[in-house]
C-alpha cells in the first residue's frame, strides 16, 4: 500500500511514474525488491551487515554498503528522481543534513522525496506518557531520537529546499489503547480486528495517528 500510494502521489504531480528511486536506510531490501518487481529502478542504501545479507540471500539484491552523509556524491550522478526514507529519519541525529543531502542527490526539478516519521500529537503518544512502565515503541527515546508534529516536519521540510506536497496518517493508535482497556479490564472481548481497524480509520481521518508518511517536492523557488 506505501508503494502503491507514493506511485499514485508522483504521477499526480508529474504525470508519470519515477525513473529511478533511492530507499535510504532499506533495511532488509523489502521496498527495493516490491519497486523492482513493479518493474521500477531502484537502489538502497543499508550501513547493517545483517541487511545486507538478507536482502542478497533472499532476494538476490546487492545493496549499496556507503554513508549517506560522508559518500552522497556517488549517488549524485545516478539520475534518481525519487528519495524515500521509511523510517529512518527520527533515528538519525541530524534530519536537517540528512534531507539537505538528499536535495543535492536529486539533480532533477521533476523529483519528490518521501519518508515516514513518528508523530507526537497523536493518541498513542498520550497513552504512553500515561503509562511508560508498560509500552515503550512510540516513546523509547532508544528508538526514536525524534518525534514529529505537523509543524515541525513542515519546517524541516522548508529549511531542506523542499516544498510539502502531501501526507498519509496513520497508525497503531487504536490497538493500544484497546489493549491498555484489555489490561485494565481483565478482558479480552475488545480486542477484536473490526474494532480497532474502525477505530484506526476514525483516528487517521481525524490525524489522531501516531505515524505519517509525507512526500515533498524540490522548491525551485528558493
């Protein structure tokens, strides 16, 4: 579906699917391996040593073993028009630089950077703070250095020569808070998967979630 919708977003505003994407920070190779079964050029980037050899054994993928911040220049050349980072961006110490880098990497006006973030204004993050003995996914300051709001994401996204051009809410909102209920109820009978993914969708409609995926555009401006 994330694949699905940032195709959707590019050719929206391009008339077109992207050429060539960059999945900084690609894990395992899971978003390169369903951009090239799309029949789409893509590269990752993956500093993990277990990344690498996953994505080599089980998808005969090589990815790029290279610091994003130290060795952008070798990417500079290679004619990507799309940048995505899927969770990366609130584990870096720098977003700015990182976001700016990729800004240089996109040599092309027709290009858009995508990424997904944590979001403090949201449910989950209120559950959380209320209960920090029992979940710590959102909230772990060992896992996400950085939390998000909506401002926030716009002024990194500005400062980065970019413009933003779209957003996607969502997340595990409803799941825990219905399983904090469970807890404190002793009961079970709430947690039922029509429930919460109702639920969910009332939450995202009304940016309640904890999670949101943004595209941005090279601000030619500027």
């Amino acid at each position: 579906p994330k694949l699905d919708w940032v195709l959707k977003i590019f050719k929206s505003k391009y008339g077109t699917k992207p050429r060539k994407i960059l999945d900084v920070g690609t894990g395992s190779g899971h978003f390169v391996k369903m951009c090239l079964d799309e029949g789409i050029v893509c590269d990752g980037i993956e500093v993990s040593k277990s990344g690498l050899d996953f994505a080599k054994n089980n998808f005969n993928i090589d990815l790029y073993s290279k610091d994003i911040f130290s060795e952008w220049e070798f990417f500079k050349s290679k004619g990507y028009d799309l940048v995505t980072f899927w969770g990366l961006i609130e584990h870096v110490t720098d977003p700015l630089k990182l976001l700016k880098i990729s800004s240089k990497i996109l040599e092309n006006n027709d290009s858009m950077i995508v990424g997904s973030v944590p979001r403090l204004h949201s449910l989950s993050s209120f559950i959380q703070r209320n209960f920090p003995e029992k979940i710590i996914r959102h909230l772990d300051p060992l896992g996400h250095i950085h939390m998000f709001t909506d401002l926030s994401l716009s002024t990194l996204v500005h400062e980065s020569n970019f413009k933003l051009h779209s957003l996607w809410y969502f997340g595990m909102d409803s799941y825990e808070l219905l399983v904090q209920l469970a807890s404190f109820s002793k009961s079970n009978n709430l947690l039922n998967e029509k429930i919460i993914k109702e639920l969910q969708f009332l939450m995202d409609i009304n940016t309640l979630s904890d999670s949101m995926i943004f595209t941005a555009t090279k601000n030619t401006d500027k």
